[in-house]
C-alpha cells in the first residue's frame, strides 16, 4: 500500500509570490495530493525593512495558527525554492533545534533550485537597474535587507550555517537534520537562462541566477589557524616551506551538527534554468520528454520517499545521475562541476581583516609560476568580495578546469595538490601580520588530486575562516633600566 500523503506546504522566493507554483500544485493535485492538503506560502520579500529572519519569525506564527485551527497537520513536506530556502532553513534552526523529532513539524524539505549558499545576483538586485527592474511596483525597494542575506558569502550565510549544518568548536548541540527529523532534498537546474537580457547575467556551473555549488546543501568548513607554532598541515598530505617568511597553519575541520554518514540527496537537471525549474508540466529548455519525466520522478520520488533507507538510496541514484551531466568527457562549460570558497580573516583577537590576498600556487610554484597564473586566469571564474563585510569573500572555481588544465599540466612525477597563501597588509607602521618582516604570509595544502586527500568538494560550498597573528613591533613596549 503506498505511503499516506503528508500536506505539503510550497513556498516561493525572493521578488515572487505562490501564484508562480500554481501549475506545481496542479501537477501535485494530478498526482494524488487532495486540494485540502496543499498550501501555498506567501512573505513579503520586496519591503526593505524585511528580513529573513523577519519572513522566518512570521512563518513559525502562520503554521502554528493553521496547526492549531485544524487546517494544518503535522508533519507536513515543504517544498521551497530559491530564497525560500533560506526562509525555511532560519525557521527550522530557530525554533526546532535539539527539540525532541515529534515536536519537528516538516519530514521532507524538498528545495528547488535553493539560494542555500546565495546568488550572484543579490548584489545586482541592490542596484540602481535592479531597482528600476525590480522595484517599479514597489516604491523601488528591492528588499534590501533580504539581498544582504542572499549576498555570496554574508554575514547570514556563515551564521545560518552554524546553527543548522555546523558545530564550530565542538560545543554547539541539537540539529534539524536526521533519520527522525529533516530530509531534506535539493534539485537545482544547470542550463542558463537562454532567452532576453537575462543572459547578461549568465555564468557556467548556473542556473541564470542559483549556482549548483550554491544550491547544493552539502557544505564543509573549517578553521585555517596560523596563531599557532609549529602547526601539523592538513589531511596528513605533505608540507613545503619555501621561504622562511612562510608560516604553516592548524587546519581544523569543523564536524556537522547531524551524524556525519549523511549525504543530502542532490541532483543536477541538465535543461532547467532557475524559472522553468519550477513548473514540472512543462519540457525544459531541450524540450526532450524523458527529461521532463526524469524532474518529474525525482520531484515525486522525494515526496514519496518512505524510509531513511530509502533516502540514503536516492542519494546514490540521484549522484549518478548528476555525474552523468556533468561528466566531464561529455560536458560543455555550462555543465562542469564547481565549486565555492567562502573565506573570513580574522586577527588573534578575532578583529576582521579586509586587507588580505589570497593566492593559488602549484607545488615549488617558483618553478610553476605558468601553472600558477593560468589558475587564476582559467580556473577561478569569480571573486566576490562582500559588500557587508570587506573580510568575507566568496571564491568560485572551476573544478572541471582545475583537473584539466592545472592538475593536467603538471608532470607525472610532481606532487599534485594545490596551495593556498594568503598575505595581508600592514594594519599600520607599529604591527604586521606574520611575522615582523615585508611580505609574510601563510600557505597551506587546500586540495590533492588524490580523493582521500580532498578537503574541497565537488559541487559544494566551504566555509574558511583564516586566523592570522599580529605581530607588534619592538616599539610597541620596551624595558629600559630605572636610573
């Protein structure tokens, strides 16, 4: 007998409003799912003065009214798209962390095409052609303080993800993802858009406005500690020093707040972009009918999806999938696989540091430099420094190209891994970052061509905080004998 249907509950996302999932609940209806089971969530999310945390706060206040009305039962399945993401994941992390799994109201959180990890375009939306754009129907506002949230790499993003994905220190307890709670599921689109000016804003490894590693709710972080002497490098990978200005830092993994086994389940769709994603009764964008009845089976298939079990399985089938269109012997630019680092660089005294560069280098990179410019040239395709904060910086790499044309281009018998150096500027003529000495940095071993040696990850998001000494001069204090 097939699993009772939860209600599902379908949430929109930034600049839009449920109408645009009227043929998805349509679909849904088709499918089984009873008009009195399905809701359709409205937030504002154009007012400026709205955050995301506000649309949060005030859907815990909606669903407890429809709960307690009767209207609503528990659990129920939330589909989500884009920003909606963002909406759903601060209000499961505020008000159902550590509770007991009976208390949790969703089981299956089914995210299409989700700004997990933000969008290019929140910086573009602020502007004054996204005001004109985007905001002629609203006043102008834009809804400025939900495009902070959405900014690549804002202060939400890397405070989001420690309450629901990561334990920082160790201390923090509770999560919403595990076999008695959350499952969540993300299907996102790798086919820019194709048509008008929303092609200025195209870019590969995207969904015209979402990209894959954005999406994916897969994510990784960890502490980069150049504060302590005599550090281990990381991965137990090997370490050069070629320099005696060059530090070596702690790298210290941060564990997952749900049980580390866990694998969300992710797909990848070939010919969805960030709008057509959203409605399964349509062909996408190669109009190809096994497509469409491939979204729509992994759609179903996550709402269907009746067992733990089960949900560990459909990851596995939902990775070959992904592998298969973004295999790299068959893929064109705009399936390769990507990935994100989002990095913040603090002083010891955990003091934000904008002045830094971060550099990538093939091992005795004096004698690669070739390789080391082409990287910067061909495998990083963007650099975004956050507009909130001048110390976060989000860092978007081509893996498919890294493999190819970094790691290709070295020679059989070299060491393939790639570093990471980071330099920063002077806060003034008294302190120096490193060590008292021009040019100072830290480097470390950030990836290895070997899988067991990888801290980076496909079609993902990773979290780097970097801590970086201050150095005082002898100016600073002196002793000096009493006469």
């Amino acid at each position: 007998m097939p699993r009772a249907k939860n209600p599902v509950l379908i949430l929109h996302g930034w600049s839009d409003t449920s109408d645009s999932f009227v043929p998805l609940s349509g679909f849904l209806k088709a499918q089984g799912f009873q008009p009195v089971n399905l809701f359709l969530g409205d937030y504002i999310s154009m007012a400026d003065e709205v955050s995301i945390e506000d649309a949060a706060k005030a859907m815990e206040a909606a669903v407890r009214r429809k709960v307690a009305d009767g209207e609503l039962t528990t659990p129920f399945d939330l589909i989500v798209h884009s920003t909606g993401g963002l909406v759903s994941r601060a209000w499961l992390s505020s008000y159902y962390t550590g509770v007991a799994p009976e208390a949790v109201p969703v089981q299956r959180l089914v995210m299409i095409a989700p700004a997990n990890f933000g969008s290019r375009l929140a910086t573009i939306g602020q502007t004054i052609l996204g005001r004109i754009a985007k905001g002629w129907g609203h006043g102008f506002h834009t809804g400025k303080l939900m495009l902070d949230g959405l900014e690549l790499g804002s202060p939400f993003q890397w405070g989001l993800a420690s309450r629901d994905l990561f334990s920082v220190d160790g201390s923090s307890t509770g999560t919403i993802y595990g076999e008695a709670r959350v499952w969540p599921f993300v299907l996102v689109g790798s086919m820019p858009y194709q048509n008008g000016l929303r092609r200025m804003v195209n870019e590969n490894g995207c969904d015209g406005t979402v990209r894959v590693a954005a999406a994916n709710l897969n994510a990784y972080g960890a502490t980069l500690d150049f504060t302590t002497e005599n550090a281990p490098t990381a991965l137990g990978m090997s370490s050069h020093n070629n320099a005696a200005a060059v530090a070596q830092g702690a790298f210290i993994p941060w564990s997952h707040r749900y049980a580390e086994n866990i694998e969300f389940p992710l797909v990848v769709l070939p010919h969805r972009d960030h709008a057509s994603i959203v409605d399964p009764t349509i062909a996408g964008d190669n109009e190809n009918p096994q497509e469409q009845k491939d979204f729509q089976r992994f759609l179903l298939g996550a709402l269907a999806c009746p067992t733990f079990d089960g949900y560990r399985s459909l990851q596995q089938e939902w990775r070959s999938y992904s592998d298969r269109v973004q295999d790299p012997a068959t893929a064109d630019d705009d399936h390769h696989m990507h990935m994100q680092i989002n990095t913040f660089v603090v002083d010891e005294y955990q003091q934000p540091v904008s002045d830094y560069m971060i550099e990538f280098l093939a091992p005795n990179y004096d004698q690669n430099t070739d390789l080391t410019g082409m990287f910067h040239d061909k495998v990083i395709k963007d650099v975004h420094k956050c507009d909130q904060n001048a110390a976060l910086r989000t860092i978007y790499i081509d893996r498919q190209r890294m493999f190819e044309l970094f790691y290709g281009g070295m020679a059989a018998q070299q060491t393939r891994e790639l570093r990471l150096s980071i330099s920063a500027s002077a806060p003034g003529d008294n302190v120096n970052y490193f060590i008292d000495a021009f040019g100072a940095k830290g480097e470390f071993i950030v990836h290895s061509d070997q899988e067991a040696d990888r801290w980076l990850r496909r079609n993902s998001t990773h979290f780097l905080k970097i801590v970086i000494p201050r150095v005082p001069s002898e100016g600073v204090f002196r002793l000096k004998n009493a006469p």
